[in-house]
C-alpha cells in the first residue's frame, strides 16, 4: 500500500463531523460478543472489529456471527508485540490470520490492521502496509479490558471515552472476558451506557471506511 496513508498508525479518523468509530478487539474469548452484538443492532450502529487468527479458529461461530454484520479487520494471528518479531514472523502472522479469518467468516478481512498491545515501530508499519493493510490505532482505549476486579466499571469506561470524544475519534473495547480468574466483560456491559452518553453529546457513529473508501 501506497500513497496518503501509507506510513501511519491512525489514532482517529481524518473527519470534522462528530462521529466516533466504535471498534472492538477480539483476541480472547467470545463471552461478551451476544451483548454486543445485541447493542450495536439494537441501534443500528455501525462498528469495526479487530480478529486474531487464533480467535477466528477456536470461535469460529461467534467469528461468522461478526462477520455476517459487520467489517472484519486483521489483528495477527496470535497476537505477539511486532517490534520484536523478524520480518518473516511478521509476515506469517498477518498471512495466516487473514486466511484463518477468511475461513471462519467467508471472505477476506478489511484492509485494516491493529498491532497487538498497540506495539509499532515505522519498520512495523512499513511491513504491514505493504502487504496492503492500513493501520488502525484508537484515540482511546476503554481499557474495560482490565476487568471488574482491577477496578473497571461502566462508569469508568464511559468516563475514559467522554473525555476524548472528539470529531473522528476511535473507541477500542474488548469483546472478549478478562480471564479466567476475572470473567468480568466490562466493555461489553457498558457498551449500552456508553451509546446513550456519546448520543446525549449530538455525535453519531461511523465504521472506519474513510480510510480504506
């Protein structure tokens, strides 16, 4: 990939309007995908989700229920930090991810990538750009991720995204539970609250095609 995009890790969207992108990483479990799911129909909104390979595989079911309704982008296969991978282990990653995510959803991923652990360096991005992904940072990070037991809420989660919602923002959460010691899915409970508190601010929603057309 070349041109305008080529050579960065978008943290928001190039846009004036105030909308926000709602993207969701899916790299562990598929415990809060039904609640998602449930919410983004329920509103009609649109969404993003990040798939590993692995994910793809071992939850090939929930994968198909995504990908019926929703872009699909590449999110490496097992999720490793990039900058410590050789250029042929990058590659491999990307390469089998996406052909584990065509498998489980019936076609090709989005041309959009998220480095694992947001971990890039220009070498990294460089590398998947020119197997032909744009990459695909956030502006913020809901970080619900960390679960019940480390203190997330809703109330946390809608905090975090209100103080950074500005026109274009990208919004990460997780679909996936903590762990197994925390089965909390913070994201995933709060993602209703969060939809009515970024409504009650005049924004509304967009998918991230205006990076890829």
């Amino acid at each position: 990939m070349t041109g305008p995009l080529a050579g960065q890790d978008f943290a928001r969207l190039p846009i004036s309007e105030k909308k926000v992108a709602l993207t969701f990483d899916c790299g562990s479990s598929p415990d809060g995908v039904d609640k998602v799911l449930a919410a983004l129909e329920a509103h009609a909104l649109p969404a993003t989700f990040f798939m590993t390979g692995r994910f793809a595989s071992d939850h090939a079911e929930a994968a198909r229920r995504i990908g019926r309704a929703y872009p699909v982008g590449n999110h490496s296969l097992t999720h490793p930090e990039f900058p410590k991978l050789t250029h042929d282990e990058r590659v491999r990653e990307l390469r089998a991810a996406d052909r584990s995510i065509e498998r489980a959803i019936g076609r090709a991923p989005a041309p959009l990538f998220r480095f694992p652990f947001g971990a890039v360096d220009r070498q990294c991005t460089d590398e998947v750009n020119a197997e032909g992904y744009v990459c695909v940072r956030w502006t913020v990070d809901t970080v619900g991720w960390k679960g019940a037991a480390a203190g997330a809420t809703t109330d946390t989660v809608i905090a975090r995204v209100m103080e950074a919602l500005t026109p274009g923002a990208i919004v990460l959460m997780h679909v996936g539970r903590t762990s197994t010691a925390d089965p909390s899915t913070v994201d995933a409970t709060a993602l209703p609250h969060l939809i009515e508190a970024i409504d009650g601010q005049g924004y509304d929603y967009t998918s991230l095609a205006p990076l890829i057309g």
